[in-house]
C-alpha cells in the first residue's frame, strides 16, 4: 500500500540547495568562498589581501581573532585592526547596493 502524504509536510521532510552557478569564486591560501552578488564580490575583490582574508575568516569560518592570528601569524590586534578596516571600506563601497 502507498501512503498518501499532504504536499505541505512533504516539504517540511527535506531542503533543497539553491546553488548559483554564475557565483564567482575568491581563493586565498587559507580560505576559498563564492560569492553570487556581483556588486560584493567586486567590492571584496579591492580589499587588500590580507584583510580580505581576515574579513572571510571571520564571517564564513566563524573564526575569532586570535584563530586567525594564529594561522596567518599576526597579532590579535592587528588582525583587529585589518578587520575593522576591511568592515569600513565595505560599508562605505556598499551604501545603497542592493
């Protein structure tokens, strides 16, 4: 026998993955992201590198400033420092991008 089941709780059964395939990728030696918002990925592509890594270590890795001091070997201020300035740029590049 087949179970009829309501469409509604079949969609609450499973996640479908949206992938964008026209996503740009950013590849730095500790961390490879894409990104599929063009205006971003141009913004975050005039970043100098290592803020850019500092920024992505942050927020796609979930890393706090002392990981990411460690493995870049940087001090946990200056890493600080980068990612406050990195947040900046982005902030002021973005005004108004939707």
């Amino acid at each position: 026998d087949c179970i009829a089941f309501d469409e509604k709780i079949l969609n609450t059964l499973y996640r479908e993955d949206q992938y964008n395939i026209f996503a740009s990728k950013i590849n730095l030696p500790h961390i490879s992201v894409f990104i599929d918002h063009d205006d971003l990925y141009s913004t975050l592509k005039r970043l100098p590198k290592k803020r850019l890594e500092i920024l992505l270590l942050s927020y796609f890795m979930d890393m706090s400033d002392n990981e990411i001091g460690k493995i870049m070997k940087l001090a946990k201020s200056t890493v600080q420092h980068n990612r406050v300035k990195a947040l900046g740029f982005l902030k002021d590049s973005m005004k108004g991008v939707k």
